[in-house]
C-alpha cells in the first residue's frame, strides 16, 4: 500500500536504495507526505547507523538549488552528531 500518490513500488524503491547506499543521501519529492522534498542522510558510529539526520520543506520553496545545498551540507552534518555521539564502543 502506498503512503502517498508518489511512494514508488518496490522496483523503483530497490533503485533508490541503491542509489542511497552510493551517494550516502537518500531524496524524495512527496513520497511520505505530499507536497515535501526530503534529503537524508545516516549517522554512522563504530557500531553501525544510530540515527539519521534529514531536512524537509516544501517542493514550492525547495527548488534545485535549495536541493543541492542541503545535499552538499548534510552529511558534514551528520558527521559532526556521529563524532559528538562518540564511537559507541562506550555506549550502553
């Protein structure tokens, strides 16, 4: 069952992960709530991904460009909460 008009079948989600796991940014235009484009990206630690860091705004104030800057900011981002989160060797 699809979220929204735009949540891809299987096929095209396959592709998309795909996608994510080269580029580390996972995008999407309406396809968990109508209306929004979503750029996301993982936080990794020593032990695997821990949390994810994503920013969502409206596709009628998120053109191209606003798209290119999230995707060119985000994983620094994600990568300064990893390092604060610590390696996890020590977590509990």
């Amino acid at each position: 069952a699809s979220i929204t008009p735009a949540t891809p079948a299987e096929e095209r989600l396959r592709l998309d992960l795909a996608e994510i796991v080269t580029t580390g940014l996972a995008r999407s235009e309406g396809e968990a709530l109508s209306g929004t484009v979503t750029v996301g990206a993982p936080v990794m630690r020593d032990d695997g991904i821990v949390a994810a860091i994503g920013v969502v705004g409206p596709v009628s104030r998120c053109g191209l460009a606003w798209r290119a800057r999230v995707a060119r900011l985000l994983p620094s981002a994600a990568l300064e909460v990893a390092r604060r989160l610590g390696s996890g060797r020590d977590a509990t």
